[in-house]
C-alpha cells in the first residue's frame, strides 16, 4: 500500500498557488452608497414611519366606530326593555 502522506504532500507542493488580486486603488464612491443612497433610505423610513401611523389612526377609527354600534345597540335593547310612558298610570 502507497504512503499516503508522501503522496498528499508531493500533490500540496506541486500544485500552483491561488493568485492574490493586486490591490487597486477603490474610490470611496464605489464602496459607500453617498448622498443619494442616505437621501433614498431615509425617504424610505420616513414613509414608512407615515404609513405605520396612518394605520394606527385607522385601526382606532374602526375600534371607535365598533364601539360606538356596541353602546347604540345596548341602549336600543335596554329602550325596547324599558316600559313605555304611556303604560305609567298616572295618579
């Protein structure tokens, strides 16, 4: 049987090293997103934070509005409940 570990270090040595890349002078523009990528993420939270309070508005409209059909409804019953002034004897 062939030494293995001979055969893995001729293979390790023979084989060619990985280039590295040559350092290039980036510009400060091509790796952070600017002016205009501050300006469009920050358009972006502000609508969102406008829609988020829109729908807290609406949600406490409709909250509101259930309610209020609750209490109406609550009074209509205890109304049909309720003896009439025309049944009252009159003393």
């Amino acid at each position: 049987m062939p030494d293995l570990s001979a055969l893995t270090t001729t293979v390790v040595v023979s084989a060619d090293p990985t280039p590295s890349p040559s350092p290039t002078g980036v510009s400060d523009d091509a790796v952070t997103p600017g002016v205009v990528g501050f300006a469009v993420t920050a358009a972006i939270v502000v609508i969102v934070v406008l829609l988020i309070l829109d729908m807290i508005r609406r949600m406490r409209r409709v909250r509101y509005r259930e309610e209020a059909r609750e209490q109406i409804a609550a009074e209509l019953e205890q109304q049909a409940k309720a003896p009439s002034g025309d049944d009252i004897p009159n003393d």
